[in-house]
C-alpha cells in the first residue's frame, strides 16, 4: 500500500500515532453514537456547574447534565469547523447554601429542579485545524475538546432558561468533556494531544490525524498510511511502542481510536506492518454498533419545588410549584405536620411551624459559638413535613426540615472515590479554633430522602436526587450538639457536592 510522498520522515518523529482518515466515517461515527447515548445519563457525561455570590453570606449554585456528544468536521484545510452537539437531560439545579457563621464552610438550605422534557440541544461550533485540538488526561480520564478563538452557539427551543449559562461556561472556559477512557496500559498515551486537519483541496473527504506525546505542538502528520473504503490505517511509532519491532500488535491498539472516535467504533483486522523508518500500519475495520435506541435518561414527569429545604422555626411561607402545572394535581401534607399548607386561588403555600412547644431551654455555658439546647426540653433537634402531589399515576414531593433548636456544629464533606465523605466540626471558643467530632463519637441520620450513612461517615444515595443529614455529637448525651445540611446527590456529582459545601470555586 503506497504512501504519501514526503520531505522528511524525521518531521513526524513527535507523533506516537498519525493516520490519514475518512471525514466521513469520523463524522458517521459520531452521529451513530449520539443517536443511540445522546440522551443517556451517565457518570462519563459532561456537567455545566457554576457557583456565584448572592450577598447576605448566601451562595447560588447551577448544575446541568449534558448528554454524549455528536461531533462533525467541515472544510477542506481552510476555515476548517468542528461543531458539538449536546443534549441537556433534565432540567436545571438550583442549590442554595449559607456561609456558616465562625467556620469556613456552607449549609445548603434549598434545592430545586426544574422540569425538563422534549428534545433540547445545543450546538457549539469552532474553527478546527490547528485552531482546535483534543487532549486525554489519565488522571482524569476524559478526553477533552479544546479551542482557541470564540466559539459560536445555536440553541434549539425550550433552552431559553439556561441559554446564558451555557454559552458563558463554555465561553470562559474554552473546553469540553467528551467521553471518558479507561487508562492505557502504555504510560506513553497517559498525556497526550490530538490534532485534527482535513487535507487542503480533497473535497473534504479526509483529514488528518496525529496523536502527539507534547501537549504543546500543533503539527499535523506529514506522511501517514492511505486509508480505503471499509478499512483505515493507524500509524504507531515504534519509538513509543517498542513492541512493534517484534511484531508485536500495541496492547492499547483498539483503545487509541477512542482518543478521536466514540470508543470501540474501530477494531484492529490485521498484523503490523512497516511502512516508515519508525512507523508501522496497521489496518482497521468498522466495529457496527446497533441502531437500536438506548433507553433515554430517567426524567420525573413532575417536579415540585423547593426539592427540598431546611428552614428555622418561624420562618417566611414559601410558594411551592408544580412544572408542568396541572388543574387535576391533589395536594396533601405528610409526615409531622408541623406546618401548614394553604391554598390561594391557583397557588399553594406552605408555612413552617412559628413556634416549637415545649420551647427548648439552652446550655449558655459551654465553649461553643452557638449555646446547645438540652436534651431534656427537646426530644428531637429537627421536625419534618413532606408535600405529595398526585397527578394521576405520577407522584412528586417536597421534603422540608424544620430545626427545632439552633444547629452547633457545621457538616463538611469531601469526595470519596466516587462517593461522599462527611464529617462534623466546631469552633471551641476555649481553644480558639475548629475541631473535629471524633468518627467513633458521632450519630448521623437522614431526615429526608432515602440515603444511608455509614458509621465511617460515608454516604449511600439512594433512588432520590437530595438526602438531608443531621450529625449528632454523642459526646454529650444531654445536649443537642448538631449539624444540618441538604446534600444534593446523586443529582450532582460528588465533586461538585464537596467542592460548594467547601467553599470551593469549581466550574
């Protein structure tokens, strides 16, 4: 098999892999995965997170969930364009959180989620060639669109609430999470950059690629094996993969097509063969995936909001909303009734309870910031209410905590693998700083929602988006020395969780 002619084989010496491929089998590829996951809902997909300052010690987080992405490549060489398309599943997050007072840390106090429904996606569109190029990470293990110059974006309708937030992530940031890989055997492959070019005056029928170990060039191959109907050739470097001058096919030979392609789209049909100084092909065929559709991402058909929320005994009513509103919906308050639940007109309102009987009596003279309640006078440091709302055979609830007595302590979390880790905190005014509950001495319950918490402090969501927490100091079994927070997951990542609740910036 011939290939192209060249000045200098040692200009191609950075790449680890180069090939000469279809446009479009790279652009067919694409849209055959995204037409079977383009609406699933996985831990690979990319997350739209922001955090922003609301003043009065209060924090706004947004969170949106894409879909797996459909790229597709234009031009010829010249003026060159990658465009993405991506799904948004479900509807828009809102978290709400207060700065604890004293402590570096936040409670989060409401979350709501907006209905989402239909179709609805949007397009980011950006000058490719050497203004574009892919990266994979090991460490994180997500394969990564980057740009240079701005981007432009199309939304289809019903994304009008969140229009802003998108193009202002992806403005700034200038990336995007594709997919994610499992890590190659090759520690050569641990770092590196794609480059994409269609080759100048083809009619846009090819474009070149080129896999680089420098995460800073922006060189495309020189030379690379012709590619033919049905079959496409891959260049490895022997200088990256030793094996080859064996004879030996690289360990990572199908998992590198999943550095450009959706993965497991091409599998390897034939033995290395030498075609450079340092180069050997080797052939490809197409790996058909099923047209079948996957099943879409789970998606509630109501939403009642507030999600969830923890207020303080007297608190302000709230508006609780149904989306998509519907005249036939019943309306019921469960749970310890503690508060009310009132109908005006269309709208329906909920009132925490103003006052708790008995009124709880406080310990003044201990060493902490915020004096704790007795036991004795109050037998439970939180009361729960839940609004159910039927609209024939689908149900949506409201979880809302009320807090009897004055929290004590602050609830901090961090990641876990893939799961969260809490932990409980004071400020002791006699030692002048923060101290940690010991794990040993802490009782943790989950007022709300359905997750489990281990003795270690782990969490376990279960099938609802939001669990509410309260960790209870044991060491003063006649004092309510306590902590609260809502923890939005698995609706949000467990990264994002910790990183708000930290204080973090994370986008």
């Amino acid at each position: 098999m011939q290939q192209h002619s060249v000045d200098s084989e040692d200009a191609d010496s950075a790449f680890a892999i180069k090939c000469r491929f279809i446009q479009s089998y790279f652009n067919h590829d694409w849209a055959k995965r995204f037409e079977r996951t383009g609406n699933r809902s996985s831990s690979e997909n990319a997350r739209v997170w922001q955090q922003q300052d609301m003043g009065g010690r209060m924090w706004e987080g947004l969170f949106l969930e894409l879909g797996f992405p459909k790229l597709s490549y234009s031009g010829n060489g010249t003026n060159d364009e990658l465009q993405v398309r991506r799904n948004v599943l479900g509807g828009l997050v809102r978290v709400l959180a207060a700065e604890y007072i004293g402590m570096a840390g936040r409670v989060i106090r409401m979350v709501e989620i907006e209905a989402g429904g239909g179709d609805r996606f949007f397009d980011i569109k950006v000058r490719a060639g050497v203004k574009a190029h892919l990266e994979y990470h090991a460490e994180d293990g997500h394969v990564h669109l980057h740009w240079d110059e701005p981007a432009r974006f199309e939304f289809s309708s019903g994304l009008e609430d969140v229009e802003n937030l998108l193009e202002e992530q992806y403005s700034r940031v200038k990336k995007m999470v594709l997919h994610k890989l499992d890590a190659p055997v090759n520690a050569y492959l641990h770092n590196v950059r794609i480059n994409l070019q269609a080759l100048p005056d083809n009619n846009a029928q090819y474009m070149l690629i080129g896999v680089l170990y420098s995460a800073s060039s922006t060189k495309v191959p020189q030379t690379y094996p012709l590619s033919a109907a049905y079959n496409v050739n891959l260049g490895f470097n022997e200088k990256y993969f030793t094996g080859l001058t064996l004879g030996l096919a690289p360990a990572d030979k199908n998992w590198v097509l999943g550095l450009f392609l959706p993965p497991g789209s091409w599998v390897m049909s034939g033995r290395p063969e030498k075609y450079e100084t340092t180069f050997h092909r080797c052939s490809y065929s197409s790996n058909s995936l099923s047209g079948v559709n996957e099943s879409r991402a789970s998606a509630a058909a109501w939403r009642l909001n507030p999600a969830s929320q923890i207020f303080a005994t007297g608190a302000r009513r709230i508006l609780l909303t149904l989306s998509p509103a519907a005249a036939s919906a019943q309306w019921a308050l469960e749970g310890e009734a503690l508060g009310t639940l009132e109908k005006e007109g269309a709208d329906y309102y909920y009132t925490p309870p103003v006052k708790m009987n008995p009124t709880a009596h406080y310990n003044e003279g201990t060493e902490l910031q915020v004096a704790p309640a007795y036991r004795a006078s109050v037998s439970n440091p939180v009361g729960v209410d839940k609004i159910k709302v039927a609209v024939g055979n689908d149900v949506a609830y409201s979880t809302l905590v009320t807090n009897k007595v004055f929290p004590t302590h602050l609830i901090r979390v961090a990641t876990s693998g893939a799961q969260l880790k809490l932990t409980l905190w004071y400020y002791s005014n006699r030692e002048g700083k923060e101290l940690q509950v010991p794990a040993n001495d802490i009782t943790w319950r989950v007022v709300a929602g359905d997750g489990v918490v281990s003795e270690e402090g782990v969490l376990t969501p279960g099938v609802d988006p939001c669990s509410t927490v309260v960790g209870i100091d044991e060491r003063y079994p006649d004092e309510w020395r306590w902590g609260i927070t809502i923890l939005p997951f698995p609706l949000i990542g467990a990264e994002y969780v910790a990183s708000f609740i930290q204080g973090e910036a994370k986008s």
